[in-house]
C-alpha cells in the first residue's frame, strides 16, 4: 500500500478502538516515558493535545509539571501549514483552534526557544521499525522538525498495532529517534547533541 492507502486503513482501525483501550495504552505510554533516563533529564518539551483517538499524553504533562519542567504544546496555521510552539502551565489555559483541537490561545505569548527544547513528541498514523512515520499529510511536522537543532530527541508515540516493519518514505521524511508504544520502547538513534547545530533533510 502507499501512504495514503496507509493512512485511510490505520486511521479507520483507529476509530474502532474503544476509549478504554485508549486510556490503557497510553497509561502505559506515559508510565514507560516517565522512567526513561532522558525524560528525567529533559527540561523542555513539546506535547501534543490528542485527537481521533491518538495516544493521550495528558498524564505525562502532569508528571512534568509536577517536575518542574516546561511543557509546550503546538499552535497550528492551517492557511501556512506552519506550527510554533507555546508553554503552557494548565490544560485550563487552552483553546480551540485549528481543526478543533486545543492549543494555545490566540494571545499566547511564551513563544518556544526551538534551540533549546529537548524533546519532542510526535503523534503520527503509522510508524515503522526504523523510525519513519506517516502523519496526517498536513506537513506540519514536516515543515517544523527541520526548525530545530540537532540536539533536540524527536520521540514518536503509537499503539503497538501502528507499527509495522517498512513504510513507503520520501526524501523530506525525517526519521525519529525514539518511538514508545505500550509494549516497547525502540531506540532507532541518539541525538548528536551538536548545539545550535540545525538539522538538515536526510537524502
């Protein structure tokens, strides 16, 4: 199948799991991701809200709060297909936005520093043993990851059933590093820890 075909079919069997199944596995997610060495060292990160069913990372922006950590969440153009990042300190703060999902609101000022996050955590339709994922097809990953530093960890979360062995890819794809689902935690690669080092589209 090529991606779009992808897509329609783990969007579709996403839409049937059941929202218990949804709030188990991504307890278990969130638990597995609190324990990792570089989650206890991250400062900065950049969540996401959950829609159609994504995995639901709320219970870990609590445990970073509660940590003292700095946790963004995107704010997406949907004329531009851009995203930028805001901090948020409250799920209260939110507003709908782009496509209905909570996000920032339109005052928000606490732009990220993109240089300086340390994780972000990317949802995403399909994902495959060797870190590439099929998002959307929005581009807004797309056009955001090549924005940030070399250093920066690009964690992928999804339902084991997501994964698959091999995923049709493009040249612009970029390939993450870490992908968590509620059965394992795959390291496909570390950051170069380059600072201010900018990334760059793999051939």
């Amino acid at each position: 199948m090529d991606k779009r075909e992808l897509r329609q079919a783990y969007l579709s069997r996403r839409r049937e799991m059941s929202l218990d199944a949804v709030k188990r596995s991504s307890l278990a997610i969130c638990k597995d991701i609190s324990s990792t060495a570089w989650f206890q060292r991250s400062k900065r990160l950049l969540m996401y809200m959950p829609i159609r069913r994504e995995v639901d990372l709320r219970p870990l922006m609590d445990v970073a709060w509660r940590k003292g950590k700095t946790v963004y969440l995107p704010k997406a153009d949907p004329v531009t297909h851009a995203m930028d990042a805001y901090a948020v300190h409250s799920l209260d703060e939110l507003k709908a936005g782009a496509y209905g999902i909570l996000e920032p609101p339109a005052d928000a000022t606490k732009e990220a520093d993109l240089e300086k996050l340390d994780c972000v955590f990317i949802p995403g339709v399909v994902f495959d043993r060797q870190g590439y994922r099929i998002g959307y097809g929005g581009g807004y990953y797309d056009r955001f990851l090549p924005r940030l530093t070399s250093s920066t960890l690009l964690i992928g979360v999804a339902y084991a059933w997501q994964v698959v062995e091999r995923i049709p890819r493009d040249a612009y794809d970029e390939p993450l590093h870490v992908l968590v689902t509620e059965k394992e935690v795959l390291t496909f690669s570390l950051p170069t820890f380059t600072k201010h080092s900018r990334r760059t589209r793999p051939e």
